[in-house]
C-alpha cells in the first residue's frame, strides 16, 4: 500500500516517469552529493517546440500522445539507473546528469536530438514531426569550469 501511494505521490500521471515535486527532491539530493564530493553535475531544461500548436490544432488527446511519446524517447535516451528525467509541466521535461560535465550533458542533447530529428509520430491517422530547445547548466568544479 505504501509503495502505490509513493508511486502516485512522485510520478507524472500521463507520462510515468518522475513528476515535477520527486524530480526537484532528486535534484536537490544530486545537488547536494555533487558538492559535498566536488563531482559534475548537470541539468538538461527540455522544451517541445510549438507544442500549443499541436494541441490547438489536432486536440488534447494527440498533445497527450506526443507528451508520453516524446517522455519515452527522453526515458531511452538516458544512462539507466544513473540518470534522471521528470516532466516539470506542460510539454517541459529535466534531465539530471549526475557525473557529467557540460561536454558530457551537450552530448547528451545532441544524441537526444539526433535520435528525435528524423521521427514522425503517427496518432489518429495524423502525421507529426517535433522539435525541442533545451538549455544546460553545469556545477562548476573550479575557475575553468566557470561560464
């Protein structure tokens, strides 16, 4: 019983992976190990490209879709039981990186989006390519490190 309400309290209900509340204690906890052992740490911000468009244009229920899709291909992309990804609202997505520097976090978004570049989603007979802009900020180690 304990454990289904844990699941219900920390994962997003459309797409099953973290929610926005569990994936800021995740990161506050990776924040914290990071500076305490002077490791790398990075945060991937991911946003879907004219998402409003897609829900204005071919409904809630196709936005829906591409949001579990899109959270899917995020999911695959990541180092598994290393790496962390929870939906912060809307069609916003995290990604932590525990142990990655911002080369390492750049490639990561690179591969990301060379893997989602050449998708199209087919839901209820429509059609639909995306795209995402995402933003990365690292925890500076030392005076090189520094942007």
């Amino acid at each position: 019983m304990y454990k289904q309400a844990q699941h219900l309290a920390f994962t997003d209900a459309l797409t099953g992976i973290n929610n926005r509340r569990r994936l800021f204690e995740l990161l506050d906890e990776e924040y914290r190990r990071a500076f305490r052992y002077q490791r790398p740490l990075s945060l991937m911000i991911v946003d879907i490209d004219r998402f409003k468009l897609i829900n204005d244009g071919y409904g809630h229920v196709v936005g829906d879709e591409v949001l579990r899709w899109f959270a899917s291909q995020c999911s695959a992309s990541i180092r598994q039981k290393l790496d962390l990804i929870g939906r912060i609202g809307g069609e916003e997505f995290a990604i932590i990186y525990p142990e990655a520097n911002l080369a390492s976090a750049v490639g990561a978004a690179e591969r990301l989006r060379s893997q989602i570049i050449g998708c199209k989603i087919l839901v209820k007979e429509v059609e639909i390519q995306i795209t995402f802009s995402a933003g990365i900020a690292s925890l500076p180690l030392d005076e090189k490190d520094r942007v």
